[in-house]
C-alpha cells in the first residue's frame, strides 16, 4: 500500500524518528483533542493514516473503523509530505493519536511511546512472516502489528531490452552496462529515485554485507560496499541515469510514462504498471555487487502500533486486535485490492490467487528467495549517516573510506546509547 502521493518521499516518514529517543511523558498541553460522538459506548478513537496513492484506501480504512462497534474511530488521513512531522508533533500533545501507522524503529520502544502487543500478537504469532514479528521484537516483546508487506525491487520492459540487446542484469557491473545501451533520446536505461536513497540496503546487502550483524555491531563497513560505491559513481556520472524525474521511486510513472527503461519501485505498483503497459513489464532483484554478493529485495512495508502514552490504551489494543488480528477479510482486502503487497499473515498470503501467477508470482518468489526485512535497532541517526555517505561518494565522488569512517562514528555512538 505503498504508491503514494506525489508529494510523499517514503523515506521521509522515517526522518523525525531521531527525535522520539529523547521523548519523556506527553507534554500536557492542548485541551481540545478534536474528538466528539463515541457511538453506543461513547468511548472514541483516533488513528493516524499517511495518505496512501492507491483509489479507495482512504475509503477502505474508514469502512473497516465505522464496522467497529465498541467505540466511534475516526481516522486522520493525512496528506502531502508532513505525516512524519504531523504524527510526532500530536505524541507530544493531547490531541495524539490512540493508534497509528509507522515501520519498527528502536526508539519507539526505548522512550515507551508504543505498547507492548505480545499479548494480542502471541497466540498468532506462528500465523506471521518470523522475520516480520522479528523485525518488531525487542527484549522478547513485540510492538506493532505488521499490515503490507511491500517487496521492492527493479522493473524492466522486455521489449526494449531485446530491442537494445540486452540481459536482465545479473551484476551491478551489467545494471551500469545494460542503463548505457538503454539510453536513447529522451528514455534513460534506469531510474533509482531522485535522491537514490531507496537503493542504499539492498547495494549494500547485495555486496554481501548488511547494515548491522546479530550483535547489533557494524556490518556495512566492508571492500564490497566500498566497490558498490564506487560503480554507484560510475552509474551516477554516466548520464544514463534518470535524475530528474516528476515523481519519486516510489511511483511509477516514470516506467509507465517512458522516461526509463529499467526503474526501482514497489510491487505494489504492479497493477498500475499492467494497466499501462500490459505484458511488457518484467522484474528482478537488486544484482549482486561483488563476486561474493547475493541479489536481494527489500522489504518495505507498515505496522500498526498502538500509542502507549494515550488515554485509552486497552481500548485501542482491542481495537488493533480485532482489526489487524481477528479481521481477515479486511486484512486480505487492504493487502490485494488497492495495488499488490503480500500478506504478512502466513494464511492469507497462500490463499492470496491474484499472487498466484504471473507478474505478482515472480514478485513473491523474488521476496521468499531475497528478502530483507527492517532491523528495528537501526535507528534514523544510523540511517542519514549512510544517506550522507552515498550524498559524499555517490553525488560528490569523495573517499569511500573516510565516508564510511565519518558514518562509524555517528553508528557507533548511537548503537553505544542504544545498547552499552
């Protein structure tokens, strides 16, 4: 559920999480919470959406929250690039939300801003992706409830890569080939986002490396990436790279419209895609970097985490409950019908038919073989220092290894604070 506004970076949800770290109790200021009505039972609940680009999710999660009859829920779905800053600005008032969407971040957890869901999570646990109720656990605790699973990976038109004579790409050494034999007239080979964030894990895991290791200890420091960085310059300076398109990765009209040949995007854009360009439409996964590299596949996706700072804690947990748990039907609607994302819900994701053939199947072979799911200890600090790093090496063509050494200090004190 993840093609979003045409205002709306994906990465940019993440960015004020630094802050939540040195969040203590809500500041008690505001009166007026916004909230009237409460149905039967009187009691109200406020969740927070970002607004997702699909027609009809905004109306969806309405439906599901007015089926609701233990309290009146009303949703804020908020639009443009401020949901980030809009949602953590409210936790510091009255007016916050009782529930609210967002990915697994530490510092969440560590300033006691989310409720413990172990109790409603545990006795379906078994039913759940392990890595996403892993990437949601902390201390043996988990915090939220996985909702879309959204794989992310490259899209290429066929026809214009037998036109050009060219093979999917296996390598990174080939992505940069294949994106210099794409390139003609106006239609660049290949389109990683405009700020080439998106790109940043999966090169990295791809260079058989990964952001931190089992210990919670520094894992991207590594020749591979070093290389990877080098060959994102080489991409970056070549001129075959789309920079400028109207719209992020995240959308994907830059495929659809022909400005690229290859572009990185969500599955859950396959369906726009189709509609577009029918059968001409293929996929593969971030190639590997170095001869000793694996192809992978980020998975993106959101939760549904449960403010335990608000005044109605138990109440909102049964509400998440019955929604994101005991409601099926809803949580297979959410994940099939408004753009394609897998069911975190082991169940639903076998019985999900419109993922059973075709371009969605080979989206979530690519997922079970690639992917890579969020590492809840790798906080926003961590994350800007490698987009730093790939700004300095990438863009500005400096030293990877002083890029990477000026990144360690900035991990190191985080993962000190975090950890010991």
């Amino acid at each position: 559920m993840s093609a979003l506004s045409s205002t709306w970076d994906r990465r940019s949800v993440l960015r004020a999480a630094a802050g939540l770290a040195a969040l203590g109790p809500l500041a008690a200021c505001g009166s007026n919470n916004g909230r009237s009505g409460g149905g039967s039972s009187g009691k109200e609940l406020v969740q927070y959406f970002h607004a997702y680009g699909e027609a009809g999710t905004e109306q969806a999660i309405k439906r599901y929250a007015k089926a609701y009859d233990k309290a009146a829920v009303t949703t804020q779905w908020i639009t443009g690039s401020d949901f980030e800053s809009k949602l953590f600005a409210s936790l510091l008032t009255k007016n916050a939300p009782d529930v609210f969407e967002f990915h697994p971040q530490i510092q969440l957890v560590r300033s006691g801003q989310v409720a413990d869901l172990s109790d409603i999570v545990d006795p379906v646990k078994d039913d759940f992706n392990p890595a996403d109720i892993a990437s949601h656990t902390v201390d043996g605790k988990i915090y939220g409830v996985r909702m879309i699973d959204d794989p992310q990976f490259f899209f290429y038109r066929p026809s214009l890569l037998e036109k050009a004579g060219v093979d999917v790409p296996t390598t990174l050494d080939e992505l940069v080939e294949a994106a210099a034999k794409l390139t003609t007239g106006k239609v660049k080979g290949l389109f990683l986002g405009n700020d080439l964030h998106a790109v940043i894990n999966p090169m990295i895991w791809s260079a058989g490396a990964d952001t931190l290791d089992s210990q919670n200890r520094i894992a991207y420091h590594t020749e591979g990436v070093k290389e990877g960085l080098k060959k994102m310059r080489s991409l970056f300076t070549s001129g075959h790279l789309l920079l400028d398109a109207p719209a992020d990765y995240w959308d994907p009209s830059a495929i659809d419209q022909g400005l690229c040949a290859i572009q990185f995007c969500g599955m859950w854009a396959m369906p726009q895609m189709q509609k577009t360009l029918g059968d001409d439409i293929g996929v593969f996964p971030f190639p590997k970097v170095t001869d000793s590299g694996k192809p992978s596949v980020y998975n993106g996706g959101w939760s549904m985490f449960v403010n335990a700072k608000g005044r109605h804690v138990d109440l909102a947990k049964e509400y998440v409950k019955w929604l994101w748990i005991d409601r099926k039907k809803y949580q297979e609607d959410w994940s099939l019908s408004y753009g394609f994302h897998i069911p975190p819900r082991s169940s639903l994701a076998a019985s999900a038919t419109k993922l059973e053939s075709g371009l969605p199947a080979e989206g979530v072979k690519l997922f079970g073989e690639y992917g890579h799911f969020d590492n809840i200890g790798w906080t926003q600090s961590m994350i800007t220092a490698l987009e730093d790093v790939f700004a300095d090496c990438v863009r500005k063509g400096g030293d990877p290894e002083a890029a990477l050494d000026k990144a360690d200090t900035t991990v190191n004190r985080e993962l000190k604070k975090l950890f010991g």
